[in-house]
C-alpha cells in the first residue's frame, strides 16, 4: 500500500494532494494502481508549478479516470470436455495523443488494479515513443501454464468473441504481454478475421512475420532496453564490454536482453523463472534458455541440465543478492523491493534498468536515487516493445514490410531520442540525471497539451 505523503505548501502540491486523496477513496482496493499514479504525481510538482493551466483545466482528475473499462466473461471448454469460466479485461485510458494501445496479459494474478496501473503507465511510456499511440491495457486471470494448444486456441477465440466489439485498426490495438506471445496473437487475430469478414491487419500487433507481423518485434523491448543503457552509459564515457549483468526473467523480454546486452561484449551470468534462478559464472548460453523457454517451453531449472558450471537456486528474488555491474529487472511488477535494492547497492551495481513493468517499488527507486544508481525506469526503458508495434502498424496501413535493419534502426533511433527527451526535461524542472522524473515528465507534458487542445468531454 503507497505511504507517500504529498506536501501541501504551494497551490501546486495541494492540488495534487486533494487529487490523490479523492483517488484513494474511489480506489481503495487498487494498490498497484494507486503506486503508479503516486510515482507520476511525484515526479509532476515542479511541472504543475510552472503550468498552472494544468490546474485550471483540472488535468490530473481527468488523467486519472480511464475513458473506460471492459470487463468480460470468457467461457471455453478444457480438453477434458469441462466447461471453464475466466475474466476478460481491456482498459481503455486515454487516446489523446493516438489509438488506444497495448498489450494482453494472461496471467492468473490479472485483476482490475493491475490492468488499470498497466494502462495508465502505458499512457505516458507510448506518448513518450513519439509516435501517435495512446493508453490501454487488457488481459484476463486465465493461466496459460500447462495447457494444451487446443485450449490456448479455444480461449483465445472466446476471448476475442467478446473483445473484438471495442478494439479496431483505429480505435484499440492490443499486443501481447505476459502470457501472450506469437501464437496467442495468431489465434486471436484469426478469430478477430473470422467475426470481422476482412482482413484488418492492424488491429493487432505482435503477429508473426509473414502473417501481418513486423521483423525485430518479437526482440524489441528486450533489444530497446539494452539500447537505452547504452545510451546511458555512453552519457557516462563507458559501454557494455565486460560488464557483469543479471536479468530477471526468462520470458521475451529477458531472452532479448541477455542476447543484446551478450552481443555488445556484457556477461550475463543470471536470469530466472516464477520459480528460481540460474547462475552461470561462464556467462548465460542464450540459445539453451531459447531452447528451454520458447521451444520447449520448461522451467528454466533444466539449464543446468545443458551447462555442467551452472547452479540453480529455488528463490526466485535471491537473483538481486548476485553482484553485478548492471541488473535488468524483466519479470514483474515489485520485484525489487527495499531490501534487495540494498543488496544491490550494496555490491556494486551502478545501473538498474526496467525491462518488465514496475518491478521496483518506490522504496527500491529511492534506494538507487539516493546511492547515485544509474535508473532508468520502465516507462522510458521498457518502450522499445510498444515502439515497434507502432511501426507494425505503420507497416501494416502502408500493406509493406520493411527489413530486420530498417526496423532496428527505428529502434534504435526511438529508444536513443527518448533517453535525450527523458533527460532533458529532468534537467529542465530542476531534477538533473533523474529519469524517473524526466520519463514522467515528458510523456505526461505532450498528453496533458493534447488534452488542454482538444477541449473539455
Ligand atoms: P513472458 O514472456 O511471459 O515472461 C515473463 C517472465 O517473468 C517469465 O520468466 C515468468 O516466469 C516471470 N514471471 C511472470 N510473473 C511472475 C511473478 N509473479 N513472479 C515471478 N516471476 C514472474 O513476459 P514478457 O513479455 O517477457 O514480460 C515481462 C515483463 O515485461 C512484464 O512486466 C511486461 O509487462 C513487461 N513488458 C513486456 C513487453 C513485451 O513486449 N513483451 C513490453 C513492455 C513491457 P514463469 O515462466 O515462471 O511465469
């Protein structure tokens, strides 16, 4: 549960304070939502203070309050002819600044809080792309661990039964996230073409190349993150050669991680599951954790199996107590807390870049702010995924493709612009080096204009 106090001295901290308090009532039993829009009101003060107008045109309340929320029921048949009940979800936030966008989610953790903080965070990480995409989020409790592809398939098509009715090229375009990937994306596009009767390439993105999907997305929050620490770090006269690095995770994010972060000279010596982690003082053999993950879909414990040096441990967190020079969380949210930033701290990590979405809560970022980490936050690091499915559908309106190169050095170029914004505007309301602030600060300045421009409703 947040903790945070907002000062009330200045007509800018009370605005926000009265806001967040309203929040806290109607959201009481949201903490993960409520985490997210307090980190953001934090990093906000010093903008609302030169910007009264934000206050005049009561920006924060209506930012706060999705345009909508849909919540389904998903019914579908498992393989031994018993009839299965899931919740269904999307989050439509705000779509200022472009269609509403981002991914799915299937996880049995999935509720209302957690889409919501998803989808608001999402507001903010797409406007910072530069690129014309607004918030949204979606996904449903169902737990895709174990089940068959038959099932998958079923689901899919029960979920999108109802979905396809809010989602369009123009209007929503879901993505994958956890639990959804290539062949969720297929099924659900399929189902969408069938109830649809036309071919509406974009109304999806994450789809398989050669079947309406864009090269380099399935890498791109993975390969985006290692772009934007090597942006940081060269700011610092330094590059990923011989740097000691832990990544979390063993999903699409991590693999492209550690497979970026390995090309450009870095040893990755860690990475995890839900259930342990592996440590592989030799440096991670990507292809073994491809084959285990993505082709066979088992627990990453098997990689000891393929590499006699490596060790697994059964505590998914004892990943944060390996000393490092660079630590990727790319699981989960709150994955870091308090104490394992300490522990980081502690040994020697300089920088913490967010793959996954909020895996460190508010005590971890103040533990790395206040050592002189090097953080760069989810909503800037992280926004490489949702940047290429913007050029999927930029792709897909223009009925083309474009090469691996040509959509790599998008990424790059996107990801390299959004550290520059990021840093910046943290230099400019009074915050230099913190990205945090700067990430906030940036996608939320071009949203609030959009909305302040496009009127009162
Ligand atoms: P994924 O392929 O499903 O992999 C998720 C990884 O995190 C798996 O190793 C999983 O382990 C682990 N994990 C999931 N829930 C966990 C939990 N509650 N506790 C511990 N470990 C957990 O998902 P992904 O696409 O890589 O996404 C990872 C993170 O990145 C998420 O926060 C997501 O929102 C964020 N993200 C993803 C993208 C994208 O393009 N995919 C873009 C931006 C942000 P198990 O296999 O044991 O569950």
């Amino acid at each position: 549960m947040t903790t945070q106090v907002f000062k009330t001295d200045t007509p800018a901290q009370s605005y926000i304070n009265s806001v967040f308090e309203q929040l806290k009532l109607k959201n009481a039993h949201q903490p993960e939502f409520l985490q997210a829009v307090e980190e953001i009101f934090l990093s906000l003060i010093p903008v609302f203070e030169q910007h009264p107008e934000y206050i005049q045109h009561n920006i924060l309340s209506r930012i706060v309050e999705p345009d909508r929320i849909v919540s389904f029921r998903v019914t579908w048949v498992d393989d031994q002819n018993q009839v299965q009940v899931n919740r269904g979800y999307r989050v439509q936030f705000n779509n200022v600044v472009g269609p509403y966008k981002g991914g799915l989610r299937f996880h049995p953790t999935v509720n209302e809080s957690i889409m919501k903080f998803l989808a608001f965070e999402q507001i903010f990480k797409n406007s910072l792309t530069g690129l014309p995409i607004g918030g949204g989020k979606g996904g449903s409790d169902f737990n895709p661990k174990g089940k068959s592809n038959a099932e998958i398939m079923r689901f899919c098509q029960s979920f999108m039964t109802e979905l396809y009715r809010h989602i369009g090229p123009d209007v929503d375009v879901p993505a994958g996230d956890i639990g959804v990937g290539g062949r969720e994306i297929g099924y659900l596009f399929g189902q969408y073409k069938r109830i649809r009767g036309a071919h509406e390439a974009g109304v999806l993105t994450g789809k398989l190349p050669g079947y309406g999907g864009s090269l380099v997305r399935k890498e791109a929050t993975g390969y985006g993150l290692v772009y934007f620490v090597e942006e940081m770090l060269r700011d610092n006269n330094q590059s990923f050669l011989n740097k000691k690095v832990v990544v979390s995770g063993s999903g699409n994010v991590a693999i492209y991680a550690i497979e970026k972060a390995q090309h450009l000279g870095a040893k990755v010596v860690a990475c995890s599951d839900s259930n342990g982690y592996i440590y592989d003082p030799d440096g991670i053999d990507v292809k073994v954790v491809k084959e285990i993950k993505e082709v066979k879909g088992e627990r990453i414990k098997t990689y000891v199996d393929y590499r006699t040096n490596a060790t697994y441990t059964e505590d998914f967190l004892g990943i944060w107590s390996i000393p490092c020079d660079i630590a990727l969380p790319c699981a989960t949210q709150n994955e870091i807390n308090g104490d394992a930033a300490r522990t980081l701290v502690s040994n020697g990590v300089k920088i913490v870049a967010e793959g996954a979405n909020m895996p460190s809560n508010l005590e971890a970022i103040n533990v790395f702010l206040e050592n002189g980490v090097l953080f760069g936050p989810a909503k800037a690091a992280n926004a490489g995924g949702v940047a290429t499915s913007a050029l999927e559908m930029a792709q897909n309106s223009g009925r083309n493709y474009w090469s691996f190169n040509k959509v790599d050095e998008k990424l790059h170029e996107i990801m390299r612009s959004i550290y520059i914004e990021s840093k910046e505007a943290a230099q400019k309301y009074g915050t230099p080096g913190n990205l945090v602030v700067g990430s906030n600060i940036a996608g939320f300045v071009k949203v609030a204009n959009g909305m302040i421009s496009e009127g009162v409703y």
